[in-house]
C-alpha cells in the first residue's frame, strides 16, 4: 500500500490500529434495558445485615427498667437475642441488659414470695382466709371506715380490729393460714390498723401492693406512739388481698400489721402505746417530747467535724427550747405536776449547756463532748418516764433494758400503766 494512501482499517481520528496496546472499553451505543441484578448486603458470615436497632432489644430494656415488667423484659430478650442470631443488626448488649433485669426481677419476686418479706396476699375462698377473732384476742377501736363509702362490709381477717395478734401458718401447697389469738400467746404479728384501698374496683395485684404498703407506712408510729417503745426489730408488713373476690370480700380493705423479726413468729405481748392504753398524762408527755426523741439517736454516733458539731449543738438547744415551751403550756394532773416541773427545770439547765457549746468556736468538738457527757437531756427524760409509767428505756438503741432500779417506780397518779416494753 501507498505511502499516501488511507488506511481503510484504521479506526477514527488516528487512533491506535486494533490490536496494537490497550484497548478502550466497549460502550454499547444503547445501553443495556436492565438494570444490574441487586442483592441485600451480607455480613462475613453470611447473614443478612438489617438497618438500625433491633426492636425487641429496645422494648427489652425499656420494660426492664420500669417496674414489674420484668417478665416482658425477660421474653422480649430472649426473642431479641433469637433473631439477632439470624441477623446482623445492632442492639445485642440491649437485648442481654433486658434478659439481666427480667432475671433480677425474677428472682427478687421469688425471694419475696420465699421470705414474706414486707406483704402477704390473700386471695379469695383460700390461701390466708381465717375466722374471726378467737377468745382472748386483743381487739381495739374499729379503723375509721369514713373513705370507705360504698364497699362492702369486710369480712374474714380484713373484719379484724387494731389490736388483734394472729398466728401465721403454711400449708403443704404453700398458702399461708392466720388464726387470731391472744397477745399474751407466741403470735406472728400484731394488726395496726384496717386501711381502705381507693377506687371502686380492683386494681391488679401489683397496684394493690404498692397501695398497701404506702398506706400502712405510718403505721407503727401511729400504733405505738411512744418513740422510746419501739424495738429496732419490729417492722410494718402488710396483708392486702391478691384477686378480685378477696378485694370484694375484704371490703376493699388491706391490713397493716407489726412484725418482730427478733421473735421470728413467736412474739409475746402488746406493742400497742397509744390511746387505748395511755394515760392522758402519758400522751400528753409523749407528744410534747416527740421532737427530741427524733433527735437522741444522733447522741450515739461519733461525732468528729467541729463544724457540724456546731450546728447541732446549736439544733439540740433549740429542740430544748421548743419542748420546754410546750410541757409548760400543757394543763398536767396534780399527780404529775411535780414531775413535770422537775423535768422542765432539768431541760433548761440542759439547754443553756447546749447553747454554750454552740457559741463556743475555740473547741466546737470539746464543747459538744462534754455537753453529751453532762448535760444529755436523756437522763432527765428517764426519770421523768419513769415517774409517769412509761418505758424508761430506749429500745431503738438498745434491746436489752438496764437492771430495774432498787425502789419501783411510783404508781402514776392518774392510773397509767407502769409497763415498760
């Protein structure tokens, strides 16, 4: 071929001949009429990999920590976990946190129903049902029923009055039994009070635990009303009822009762301190001493920061102050006058003591010690208790009382009793 003639075979624009070096790629003028087949993504292991958190992980947490779902936490886990095996997708820690809480919440069900702890539940025509109370059972003034309006007349334990001791047993399929008996007998527990459950039906089983045992809070300081007479053993359980036929039954009622670890079922003796078996002298004296028998159980502790010491030096003679004010404002028996007016003398000595020590800034520390070794207004107390019959000991300290004194306590002239808890 000429030098001068055209390549016929050369491709447009003086490219490279076919053949010759890389190629470009092959373009179809038109296009391909389908689109590249698509696939979902895959983990290494050949999993299908799926967007976002899983949801069964996150309703397994959010049940797991809002209370008494722990069994929907536990199921929504374990599903979570099942199909995060299938998957890959985030929320694996969530899951396993769900599965922990519903298996904490398990096992703190399973320990309450083992140990009875704080509530016992009676349901309908069975477990817990007793007669009425047995001769010689203690029984006070019925609860006011005044927020009761239209329920039903209780009936079966809930129809038992403050003041009435029972005796607690547990049968072979583990329904728990109570019988009233007499205070003076081993009892499991002593009824505080009769409390009416609001709303007009019944609210589950968890709710009627948690009214109960909001409603029954203040019940042993009602019950006993002298501070000094409750042991450190003693706690408030309660008896609610666990269905709708013992909700109907018990007149939409729960029952609040005390409970003496210590004697493990087999208490003896009332705790009761309050109107029923006080003096008005003795309640009188209770009421006006309330504040600072709030305060002696700080006496106890070591104190070290001179600081705080100041403050509650300064806290200990105002409650001095307060409690000398209202003993003298009270109209006492001629019986107690004398007593009181010693009790008053001896707290005001007490309290000019405490207020030194809370001006003293040379040593707060030194100065709180040695009104606590001197001037405790405790020792005053216990002697004034004693004159007037009460329990001259603190059983919140101190379980065990001190020797009885060499001469009895005197009589209280208006017919309290001398008993000591």
């Amino acid at each position: 071929m000429a030098d001068g003639d055209a390549d016929a075979w050369a491709p447009p624009g003086g490219g490279p001949p076919l053949g010759d070096g890389p190629q470009p790629p092959f373009a179809p003028p038109y296009g391909s009429p389908y689109p590249p087949p698509s696939y979902p993504p895959r983990a290494p292991d050949g999993r299908p990999v799926v967007e976002g958190s899983n949801g069964l992980a996150i309703a397994s947490l959010v049940t797991g920590v809002t209370c008494c779902l722990w069994p929907a936490a536990l199921g929504l886990g374990i599903g979570a976990l099942v199909q995060l095996r299938r998957r890959h997708q985030r929320g694996r820690g969530l899951a396993v946190a769900g599965v922990l809480l519903g298996l904490l919440g398990l096992a703190a069900s399973v320990t309450g129903l083992l140990t009875g702890s704080f509530h016992v539940h009676v349901g309908g025509g069975g477990a817990g049902a007793a007669a009425q109370p047995a001769a010689g059972a203690t029984a006070g003034p019925s609860t006011p029923d005044s927020a009761q309006g239209s329920a039903p007349r209780p009936t079966g334990i809930f129809a038992w009055q403050p003041g009435t001791c029972f005796t607690e047993t547990t049968d072979h399929a583990g329904h728990r039994h109570h019988a009233a008996t007499s205070c003076t007998s081993p009892h499991w527990g002593e009824v505080t009070a009769r409390v009416t459950m609001p709303g007009s039906t019944y609210p589950g089983t968890e709710a009627a635990i948690r009214q109960a045992h909001a409603l029954c809070s203040d019940a042993k300081t009602d019950y006993i009303t002298d501070l000094w007479a409750i042991p450190r053993t003693v706690e408030v359980h309660d008896i609610y009822p666990e269905d709708a036929t013992a909700w109907a039954g018990g007149g939409h009622s729960a029952l609040c009762y005390l409970y003496d670890r210590a004697a493990d079922g087999r208490a003896i003796g009332s705790l009761r301190r309050d109107g029923s078996n006080l003096s008005p002298d003795q309640q009188a004296l209770l009421k006006d001493l309330y504040s600072l028998d709030e305060l002696e159980p700080e006496f106890a502790k070591p104190q070290t920061d001179p600081e705080y010491v100041g403050y509650r030096s300064q806290g200990v003679s105002q409650v001095l102050s307060g409690v000398v004010a209202t003993l003298g404002q009270d109209q006492w028996s001629a019986g107690s006058k004398d007593r009181i007016a010693a009790l008053v003398a001896a707290l005001k000595a007490d309290q000019s003591a405490w207020t030194a020590a809370a001006d003293t800034t040379a040593d707060p520390l030194g100065a709180y010690r040695a009104a606590l070794q001197n001037d405790n207004p405790v020792a005053a107390e216990t002697i004034a208790r004693r004159a007037l019959g009460l329990t001259d000991h603190d059983l919140r300290n101190d379980p065990t009382p001190p020797p009885p004194p060499s001469t009895p306590p005197t009589q209280p002239a208006d017919g309290g009793s001398a008993d000591a808890v």
